[in-house]
C-alpha cells in the first residue's frame, strides 16, 4: 500500500529565513505528487504537483518542490519565509490511474518567528 | 463566490444520532471526493463520485456511512448511529476530470458527545 511520510511534525522558522519541508512516499511505481497547504478555517489549497518531466516544480505563493526519484522524496522550500505562511503542509500522493485520490501524509505545522 | 461550500460548518450531537453534511462542488466538476481529517492528521480518503456514480469506497467507510450524489450535483455523506470516534473534520473535495486540480472545501466539523 502506497504511504507517505513527513517526518516533521513541526517547524519554527524565522521571518525572512528558509523553509525546507520533508516528504518521503512508499509507492510501486512514481505517483503524482502534490503539496498543499491548509490555514487556520481554511480549506486545503494546492502549492503545486509533480506528473512528470522537469524535478523541480515551481508553485504558488513562492514555492517549489523537488522530486528525487532515487530517494523517493519530494521536498518543499521556500528561500524566505513570510509571517503569512504559518500554515499545516501536506505532501500528498495519488496513482497516476486515479490522479485524484490522494493519499496525505501527517502534516507538518510550520511557525513563524518575527 | 464559486469554491466547493460544505454544510453546515459544524455539527455537535449526541453518540446514537444520526448526521448529514451536504456538499455542493464547484458546478462543471465532474468528481467529487469525500475525505476525513482527525486532529494532528492528514486527511483520509473515503470515497468519491464521477458524476452520480460512486466508484470507490474506502474501508474506513463502515457500513453506518453512505454517500449520495444523486444527478451528479450536491452530494450528501450520512453517519447513522454516531460514535465518539467519528469526531473528525469531514472534507469535501471536487475536480473536473481525473488530473483536474482539486479544490476542496472548508469541511464539516462534527463532535460527538
């Protein structure tokens, strides 16, 4: 069964510093990968997603993911953190035969210094 | 405002009773998921819809849960005969398509008591 893992539960970060989230994900064959983010009384909203071609995707709100096939890991980052972005981030995966049903990994809760 | 819209926001009641969420997907999607998030979780799948027809369930949805999208619309999600350990955020999710962007809603939060 196909898994995924974030090993940090959570992270405090100061203003203006850089942000890596880690996620790794048991699966047979490469799924499509995703990163969402979910706010205080807001629903999940995507960063960005990995189908296939260039490892390094670029998202929203000045995020980017890379997909490391040998590690089976694709991690988060941000060169500087914002105040705005205290959120809980989800790595998520799903088989490329139902791209949509998603299998999350734990979250992990990001906090923000000023 | 056009985003997936869940209903109602929260629910508290009583082990025994039984509750209904109602989702209505953003109006051309096509798939509408349903997906159950505990505290300090990351969701879960339960099941999903392409247009009216429910294609997969998940074995977390017993046998007291079901899930309507009759016309391919709104969908409903009924837990009958609550128990303490459906206290959870109820996530409803909708897609055009089976690679479409999937945008979820704010959710369902229910307790139990």
């Amino acid at each position: 069964a196909q898994s995924v893992t974030q090993p940090d539960i959570h992270i405090t970060v100061s203003e203006g510093a850089s942000l890596e989230l880690r996620c790794n994900y048991s699966y047979g064959a490469t799924p499509y990968l995703f990163w969402y983010v979910q706010s205080p009384g807001q629903g999940l909203q995507l960063l960005l997603k990995y189908f296939s071609g260039d490892t390094l995707v670029q998202g929203i709100k000045g995020f980017e993911a890379e997909f490391k096939r040998s590690q089976s890991s694709f991690n988060l980052r941000k060169p500087s953190v914002h105040w705005s972005d205290a959120a809980e981030y989800f790595c998520a995966v799903a088989p490329k035969a139902a791209g949509n049903k998603l299998t999350f990994g734990g979250g992990t809760r990001v906090l923000v210094k000023p | 405002d056009t985003g997936v819209s869940q209903d109602p926001r929260h629910k508290i009641t009583k082990r025994g009773q039984n509750v209904t969420f109602r989702c209505d997907p953003i109006s051309e999607h096509n798939r509408l998921y349903w997906y159950r998030q505990t505290l300090g979780q990351g969701p879960e799948f339960l099941t999903y819809f392409q247009n009216e027809a429910q294609l997969e369930k998940s074995r977390l949805l017993s046998d007291r849960f079901s899930a309507e999208r009759p016309k391919g619309s709104f969908s409903t999600l009924e837990i009958q005969r609550t128990e303490q350990g459906d206290s959870a955020m109820y996530l409803c999710a909708s897609s055009l398509g089976i690679t479409g962007e999937l945008f979820f809603g704010e959710g369902s939060r229910l307790t139990v008591l």
